[in-house]
C-alpha cells in the first residue's frame, strides 16, 4: 500500500541524472500516484458489483507489478518514470479501499478496531522494509532501486494462496448509503493532512542532498523511521482510541504539525530524523482512526 511512496530516497539521484528537469517534475514521481489514484479509489467500490474483492487485490498489484517493472527498460527521461507512477496509482487506488474493506467485512466490534491498527503496522513495516532497500539499491545506480517492486509477487501469490474468495456485491455504492457529515468531515481532514504528510517524503532526499546533511542512504533512513515508527503506533492503536476517544484525532494532526515543524526549523539530521518519527506517529494514528470512524 506504500510501494509508491518507497521512492522517495532516489528522488535528489533522479533530479541529477535530469538536470534539465524541475525539482518539481522530478518530485511528481511520488506525487503523482496520489494525486491520480483519487478516482480509481472511488472506481474501487464499483467494480465490487462484478468483481470479488479478492479478483480486485490480485489484479491492483499485478498493476502496480507492472507500473514498478516499466523504469527498469525505460529511464532514458523522466516521461517514463511518471508513466510507471500512473500505472502504479492505479493499482494503489484501488488497492488500498479493498485491503482496508477487507477487516470490516469479516470483523466487527473491538476486533476490527485492533486490526485496523495491525493493518496500519504492516503497512508501515512493508514501508519501512521497501525503503531501506530503495536507499541500499540506489548506493549501486537509482535505477536499481525500481527492483524493489518484485516485492509484489510473493504478496500477490499469498493472497492467491490465503485470502478467502469472498463475495460480489451488487448494491456496493447504491444511492441508499449516502455520504454523511463524518464521512464528508474525515475526507477533508484526511486529504489536508495527507497534502502536508507528502512535503515531507517529496522533500527530505533532495533537502539533504542540498543542504549536504545526508546522501540517499541518509534519505531512506529518514524515511523509513517515517513509516517505522507506524509499526509500534499501529499495534497500540486500539489501546491508544480506548483512552483518548475523542480526542485521538487531534492529537494525530498535533503530531504530524509539530514532526514537519521540527524538520523545517531543525537544520541537523537528527532533527530530521526526529521530525520523521514524529510524522509518522501522527499518520499511523490518523489512517486506521478514519477508517474506524467511517466503517462505525
């Protein structure tokens, strides 16, 4: 589910071997499959009329096999690049509503709250895990690090192997279920906080390079700390909602301010590295929180 963001450590290698490119176009390689997977995401529930969720999971990362694939043949320019982060947003948008659906179909109650935050520890682990290779496969040529989505073909044949066959759903995303207030709430908060939560992925590798506190080894431990932290934030989160309840989301977007602030302002590593930890508490808390709340 993190795969795209995986990248971010060869972002400064990538602008150098691009001079030609803006920062901008050469950050694009992250951002764009946020930015396109908004309507694959939505697409998701409707393909659930004729499709198991099962069918979908297999076929999302099949896509995104083949989107990670594609820059290992082609990176003569950055076109390529971005081609291969469109077709990877298509398979991560509708990846990404069928895992998480996945828990509130066969749990409920406490457990589904537990699992939710389990769910947002692997992810954050197999973040954690891509990006570590990422920086350790850049050290040879930036190309090398688009080897790290062959991580995809185990998972895929596990959920072949293991994932129950399930269901279609011919009346997923009827006129009947509506879009209350929550769901309206949690989307506007989700999409700022995410907007702010990406500066520092799309950032943190060339504000290194620039400012010669770190290479893309130092890039991908930043970043890995970003999503590492998740793994502890996830396994607590259900203990974590019981005690604070209602005010588990502000402390989420608290956490996430203070960690881009302390980077902004910090000017060492360790303050970056600080600031990661700090965002990625505050992301692992906020992602299975909205899920929960807009499942309940």
């Amino acid at each position: 589910m993190m795969a795209a963001s995986a990248l971010s450590p060869i972002l400064a290698e990538v602008a150098r071997s691009f001079p030609q490119e803006s920062a901008a176009a050469v950050q694009m390689i992250i951002v764009l499959p946020g930015l396109t997977s908004l309507p694959f995401s939505i697409l998701a529930g409707h393909l659930t009329r004729q499709f198991t969720k099962k069918m979908l999971a297999l076929g999302a990362m099949a896509i995104m096999l083949l989107g990670g694939s594609l820059p290992l043949v082609f990176h003569a320019s950055l076109l390529p690049l971005l081609i291969a982060s469109a077709i990877l947003s298509i398979g991560q948008g509708i990846m990404v509503p069928i895992s998480s659906s996945l828990i509130s179909d066969y749990f409920d109650g406490d457990e589904r709250g537990v699992l939710m935050g389990w769910q947002s520890s692997f992810v954050n682990g197999g973040g954690m895990i891509m990006v570590i290779l990422v920086g350790f496969l850049a050290k040879f040529t930036w190309v090398h690090a688009y080897l790290v989505f062959f991580l995809l073909a185990p998972v895929i044949l596990a959920v072949a192997l293991f994932l129950p066959n399930g269901k279609t759903n011919p009346t997923a995303n009827r006129s009947e279920a509506g879009v209350n207030r929550t769901i309206i709430y949690l989307s506007v908060v989700g999409f700022f906080f995410n907007m702010l939560f990406t500066t520092y992925g799309t950032n943190v590798a060339m504000y290194l390079a620039s400012s010669h506190l770190g290479d893309a080894t130092s890039a991908g431990i930043a970043s890995s700390l970003l999503t590492g932290i998740g793994i502890g934030a996830g396994l607590i989160f259900g203990k974590l909602f019981r005690f604070f309840r209602g005010y588990t989301l502000p402390l989420a977007l608290g956490l996430g301010v203070v960690g881009l602030l302390l980077t902004f302002f910090g000017g060492s590593l360790w303050l970056i590295f600080a600031g990661g930890i700090l965002c990625g508490l505050g992301i692992s808390t906020l992602m299975p929180l909205g899920i929960l709340m807009a499942v309940q």
